[in-house]
C-alpha cells in the first residue's frame, strides 16, 4: 500500500492526504455533537447509564424546557432532578447539576425541601455547594437546616471545615455559633421543637457535656439574636 502511496503523482498524494485531513475532521466533529436521546428522562434515571450519559440527557432537557417540556415533563424533569440530589450514591457531577437545576427552577421547592432531607446528603462537595449557595442568596431560612446537618457527624471533615457550620454563622452575624444554637434552644431564635432538639444535639456534638450542664443552668441569660 506504502508502495502504491509513492508511485500517485504529488498532486495525487496531496488530494489524497487532504480527503483523509478531511475525513479525520468529519469524525472529530461528529464525536463533539452533543447527543440526543429520543427519551432522555429515562436516560437520567437508569443507573447502568455512564454518568456522562445521564448528564448529558439532564442538559438536553435544560435546553429544549424553555419551549418544548408539558407541566407534567417539567414536573417529571424537578422529580429526577430532586432523585440525583438526594438519593445516595449519586455522581457528584449529577448532584452539582441538579442543584444549580432546581434553584434556577423553582427555588421554593429547593428551599422547603432542605430541613428533611439535608442530612441525605454526605457528598462534601455538592453540600458544600448547597451551604455556598444559601449564604449567598441570604437564605435565613436555611439555618434550620444548617443545625440539622452540624448535628451530625460527618466523616473526612472537621468541624473546622465544616459548610453547614459555616453557614450557620454567616447568615447570623455578627453572633457566634454557640450563640445562635443556646438562642435556638432557649426558645429566643427559630423557636420551634424539632430545631431545638437539633440544636441541643449540635450543642452536645460541638462541646464538653460536662460544660453544656452549667450553660443550661444559665441558658435564661443568653442573649436574644433579635435584641
């Protein structure tokens, strides 16, 4: 074949080297074309799909939402999106997408859902992401949810690297965590059963017991966050 190559003319060689240019051009493209699934909620949802796959059918209908999704494929879409989320062994590229995803959406939904189910979530990265986003929405209703998660343990993490600790203090500065979680438990800051319990549970996580006993004989002084 080398032989036969040499004996073509150089105009030929050139021609011929410029279609195989071409080809090899044809075929990148065609491997750059963004994918189209004729059903890509099905796509998302099947787990033996490579996560490349499902992502991409997630933006194929991040796309196309705007004018071509029913209320019910819009529903059926923030279904799945919510699954990536929140259920476990998810990729974190799927749980990242579905964020960004439903608080461009329908940020209500996101927001209401965060008390129940962020101690689902034990993807550093995605609540990373998630405690990023509330402060920087000035979420305050988030704070339930940030006491919620810092009442539990999560390993790889230390307190001091903690988001939903963080978070806890920046959406109530200029008080100090202690400060919003003895306001929380004395009934003076989101004076409802389940966070102070939360609360309480963060306080024992966080601190000495032997030191809590003494603070909660004096819990009545503790200031008021909205004083």
């Amino acid at each position: 074949m080398a032989a036969t190559f040499l004996r073509l003319s150089v105009s030929a060689r050139m021609l011929l080297l410029l279609l195989l240019l071409l080809l090899l051009l044809l075929l990148l493209l065609a491997g750059c074309t963004p994918q189209r699934f004729a059903d890509p909620l099905s796509i998302m949802d099947d787990r033996e799909q490579d996560p490349s796959w499902r992502l991409a059918a997630g933006q194929q209908l991040s796309t196309d939402g705007a004018t071509t999704l029913t209320a019910a494929q819009r529903e059926a879409y923030l279904a799945a999106m919510e699954r990536w989320l929140w259920e476990p062994r998810q990729p974190t590229e799927l749980r990242l997408f579905a964020l960004r995803q439903l608080a461009a959406l329908d940020e209500p939904r996101l927001r209401q859902s965060l008390p129940g189910r962020i101690v689902m979530l034990d993807d550093h990265a995605t609540l990373q992401a998630l405690c990023d986003l509330a402060v920087a929405k000035g979420w305050q209703d988030f704070t339930p949810a940030a006491i919620r998660s810092a009442a539990r343990e999560l390993p790889g993490l230390s307190d001091a690297q903690r988001p939903d600790i963080a978070a806890i203090v920046a959406l109530n500065e200029p008080h100090s965590l202690d400060d919003v979680l003895w306001a929380v438990v004395n009934g003076q800051h989101l004076a409802d059963f389940t966070t102070q319990t939360d609360a309480w549970v963060a306080l024992n996580r966080l601190n000495d017991p032997a030191g809590l006993d003494q603070r909660l004989a004096k819990v009545q002084s503790t200031p008021s966050l909205t004083g």
